[in-house]
C-alpha cells in the first residue's frame, strides 16, 4: 500500500509542477513587453557588469568549441565579403597594417605616393600583389612592429632578397662582390 501511496504523491507533484509551469508560461507570455522593459532597463544601469559577463560566457563557449566558433568567424567574414567586397578588403587590410607594422591604409598610401607606386629597391611597380611593408628588424625584432621603423614598400623579390641577407649590410656588400666579380666573365 505504502509503494501506490509514493506513486500518487509522486504524480501529484508531477501534475502541481506542471500546472505552476503553464501558469508561469502563461503569465510571461501576457507580461512580454513589461518583462523586456524590465531587462532593458536591468542592462542599462549594470552595463560594465552585463558586459563583462557576457564577454566570459563568449570565451567559455569559444574554448569549449573552437572549430566550432572557427567556423561561425569564417561564415561571418564570408557574408560581409559577399555583402561589400571592396569594404571587407579595405578594412582587413588595415587591420593587417595596424596588428603588424602599426600603421593605417593612409600612412601605407602616404609611403607609395612618396615612392610613386614602385618598389623601393628595384623601382618596379607591383605585379597584382602589394608591396611589403619593410622594418628595420634590429629595431623591432619581434612579432609587433612599433611602427616608427618602416623603411619602405618593396615588392616580394626584393623583401625576400633583403631578408636572405638579414639586413646586413657586409652581407649585401659581399653579394654584389659576387655578382661583380663574375659579371665580367
């Protein structure tokens, strides 16, 4: 008898939550506007703390699904690339200019006016890539470039070559020796 008696209290409470859940329910769906006046108000007053919040939920989720995340930062670049090519482009590339060299499209665009459009090096223009920023790597030898050290814009041969003879001058030197001394043969 004791075991039907836990059943029907068991059902009972199962029937009595459910009832408080439909009139819960019920009461937010009449309630709606008032209930998001009240949000919208909550976050209007505890921004820094709502914020702050959300920016730990975000990272939890990005840690907890990287591809996953990976793939929704990809879709989302894709869909600005496709709604203004020419804008996603402009900004990437200034993002690339500031994370890297710490400089803007306009410094970019001051340092190939003042080389008119060609390489710094070999004065030839650019074959459908940009020119390369180049830093004094002595300056900056790391990863961030502080953005006072650009030299200039060389395009891919010549940064590659000035990279191969890592900045230094007796090496360069020692290069065009080389060059010399067989040039005549």
């Amino acid at each position: 008898m004791e075991n039907n008696n836990q059943v029907v209290d068991f059902l009972a409470v199962a029937l009595r939550r459910e009832a408080n859940n439909r009139r819960s329910q019920n009461w937010k769906a009449r309630n709606l506007e008032k209930l998001r006046e009240k949000s919208r108000l909550y976050r209007t007053e505890n921004l820094e703390r709502v914020r702050k919040i959300s920016r730990e939920s975000a990272r939890r989720q990005r840690a907890k699904n990287p591809e996953k995340t990976r793939q929704a930062v990809r879709e989302a670049a894709r869909r600005r690339y496709n709604t203004d090519p020419e804008t996603f482009l402009k900004k990437r590339k200034e993002r690339e200019l500031r994370r890297n060299y710490n400089i803007g499209i306009k410094e970019y665009d001051n340092i190939l006016r003042a080389q008119n459009g060609v390489c710094a090096i070999c004065k030839q223009p650019p074959n459908g890539k940009a020119l390369a920023v180049d830093h004094d790597h002595q300056c900056c030898p790391g990863e961030k470039v502080c953005g006072q050290c650009v030299r200039g814009l060389l395009c891919n041969t010549c940064n590659v070559a000035l990279g191969s003879f890592r900045d230094s001058p007796a090496i360069l030197y020692a290069g065009i020796e080389y060059i010399l001394k067989y040039a005549d043969q």
